[in-house]
C-alpha cells in the first residue's frame, strides 16, 4: 500500500480541542507553515481570537464552536472545512476532558463524560474522516497519552479513555492497511505537557491540581502532529519520560505500580498555585481559554532528543554509528611489531597521549590491567 502525504503548507488539517494548549499551540505551528486549519473547540470567544491573530500573521484559519460529543460534529466540522478551503487533508483528535480524584470519588456520570469526549467523539471523527479520505487518501492522527500505556493514580478515568484510544486506534491502522487504504493512522503519546489542562480539569482534591514531572513544552506535541501530518508514522511519544514510564510498565509491572504510588502521587500532582479564575473544571461547560501553556511556575523541558529521534530514525542511526566508531577508532589498542599493545586517550587539556602496556606474560598470553588514563 501506498501512502503519499501533502507537504504541509498544501494541506488543510482539522484540529479539535483547538482552544488551548496543545491544539491551539498546533494550529499556529501548521498556520506559520502555511496550512489551512480548521480550529474546533466548545469556546467560541477563544476560537475567534485565535484565528484572527492567525490571519493577521497571514495564515488562515476557520473555526467552529461545538461540543466534539455531539453526534453531529463531524459533518458540521467537514461542512466548514468543504466551505471555506474545499475539504480537508489532516484530521487531529485532540480534544479531551478530565478530572483529579481517587477512582472512589468518581461518579459513572463523570467517566461517562471523559470517554464521550476523549473516547466516543474521537471513534465517531475518525471513521467519518476515515470515509472522507478513503478513496483519496490522507492523515488521521489521534492525540493518546503516556497514560495509554500506563495508568496513574488519582487520573484513573483519564488514564483508562486514554487505554481505549489507543486501543482503537492500533485496530484501525490495522484494519486500514488490511485492506490498503492509503491513509496514515497516527497516535501521538505525549509525556506531562505544560498546558492549561490541571487547570481545566475537575479537581477533587484538596490543593490545586499539576501535571507531575518531567513537563515538556507544548510545542513539541504539535511539532510531533505537524510532523505526523505530512510524514506517515505509526506513532510517536513526545519527551523521554515517556519512554522509561513505557518501558518499565511493560517490563517490571510491579516496580512501577511501586513508583507510581511513591513518585507521581498526591504530592507530585498538587501545587499551591490556585488556577486563572475562570478555567476550572471544564468538564460540561467551556471556561476561560486561549492559553497554550499553564498558569503554574514549574521548570519545563524544551526540547527532546528522543522525539527528534523518532521523526528521524535514519538520521539518527547514522549519527550514533558514526560516533560510535569514530569513538572507536580513537580508542581502540593496536600491537606493534614487538608486541606492544598502543592505546589512545585524549586528555583534559585536548592533547593526545600514547599508553603503552607490555602483552602480557608470553606462555599464557594475557594482557595485565592498564594503567588508568586521564580522559575528558
């Protein structure tokens, strides 16, 4: 099967949950680029200032307030999309509700909200885009989490919509490539993001909510999804923590059931800076918006190598082979024609220094320890 994406500056790209943090932080990375975009989200006043500040940057951008539950979004997202730029090329399932409390004090109501946001409008988007695509091709990319792979205390709810999505979006890939569709299924597995998310999210507890460390900036997911949109990709996880979370679930489940308790519990995941008033707990209603990134003073990382190595794994592989044998060849022994083992080290001061041991003792051929070397 064959899967050719547009560059991104020829696309047009749906993103839900556009209002703030990482779909809003995505839509203006795709508009700087020059696509079109479709911004969809609950609150209308948000949505209106961010896509004129995109057409004075000399982007453009359309966008429609819904609630992405109804059973009707998608045709009224595809309506505008058909309206003002002749279709769409890109659809990014980002929107999503949640809520901070023990899985104790969390009414089936309120599961039920998190999965028809999160869960159900994200099945309901991506088959009808699905459909739209079919015969043309293109990208669906769907927002899933760390938290798709292992779930966390205290976001109980939001770590099992985020299980589903991934789960979903593993079997659609596959059944897609089954039968030779030409669209690309992406699933973007951010670790903790600088967003407005605590903020947003219903808080049962009793100081103000977080996102427990390490907290990358939202512009690497939406580098992640613009990437995504234009390069097909089985998926990739934003920020390095994501990985080692990952892995360790997988390979030592009960160490990191250990961890979880002790590392990323109530403390980790409370702070004393109350939200911006006006954005909390967005789970029914839109609240204030129009933020990418957290009210909250705490250090974010910036850049991930991990995700740069995803997006381009060849360049990569080659690097580290290069280094590797660069670095071996600097360092390797050789034997000279009397026996002698040379071997080189670079120094503090960034010369070179030969050491040189004796082969060893002749009947039984072995080689004594090296004197130690300084090296930098």
């Amino acid at each position: 099967m064959s899967i050719s994406l547009k560059p991104l500056a020829e696309q047009t790209i749906v993103i839900t949950g556009a209002s703030s943090g990482i779909g809003l932080a995505t839509a203006r990375r795709a508009a700087r680029a020059g696509a079109r975009v479709v911004m969809v989200a609950r609150n209308e006043m948000a949505l209106r200032e961010a896509a004129e500040a995109i057409g004075r940057a000399g982007g453009k951008a359309a966008w429609i307030a819904l609630d992405v539950a109804d059973e009707d979004a998608p045709q009224r997202i595809a309506a505008l999309a058909d309206q003002r730029f002749g279709g769409f090329d890109t659809w990014v399932n980002d929107a999503a509700v949640a809520l901070y409390a023990p899985l104790a004090e969390t009414g089936l109501e309120e599961h039920r909200r998190v999965f028809e946001v999160g869960y159900f409008a994200l099945v309901r988007a991506s088959l009808f885009a699905v459909e739209r695509l079919r015969d043309r091709g293109g990208a669906l990319i769907n927002l899933g989490s760390v938290l798709s792979e292992r779930a966390i205390s205290l976001q109980g709810s939001y770590s099992a919509m985020k299980h589903a999505v991934l789960g979903f979006t593993e079997a659609l890939r596959t059944e897609l490539e089954g039968d030779g569709v030409p669209i690309s299924v992406t699933l973007i597995k951010p670790t903790g993001i600088d967003t407005p998310y605590p903020e947003h999210a219903r808080n049962k507890l009793d100081k103000p909510a977080r996102i427990p460390p390490v907290v990358y900036d939202p512009e690497l997911v939406a580098k992640a999804i613009c990437f995504a949109a234009a390069h097909r990709k089985r998926e990739l996880t934003v920020g390095g923590g994501g990985f080692m979370i990952s892995g360790l679930g997988n390979a030592m489940p009960r160490m990191t059931d250990l961890m979880v308790e002790t590392v990323f519990g109530k403390p980790a995941q409370t702070i004393d800076t109350p939200p911006e008033p006006g954005t909390e707990d967005n789970l029914l209603e839109p609240r204030k918006d129009g933020r990418e990134r957290s009210n909250q003073d705490i250090y974010v990382r910036r850049t991930s190598l991990s995700l740069e190595a995803q997006m381009r794994p060849a360049a990569t592989a080659a690097l580290v082979g290069g280094a590797a044998a660069a670095l071996w060849l600097l360092l390797r022994p050789t034997r000279l024609g009397d026996g002698t083992l040379m071997g080189r080290a670079h120094q503090a001061d960034g010369t070179d220094s030969t050491a040189s041991w004796q082969a060893g003792i002749a009947d039984e051929g072995t080689i004594p320890e090296r004197e130690p070397v300084a090296a930098s």
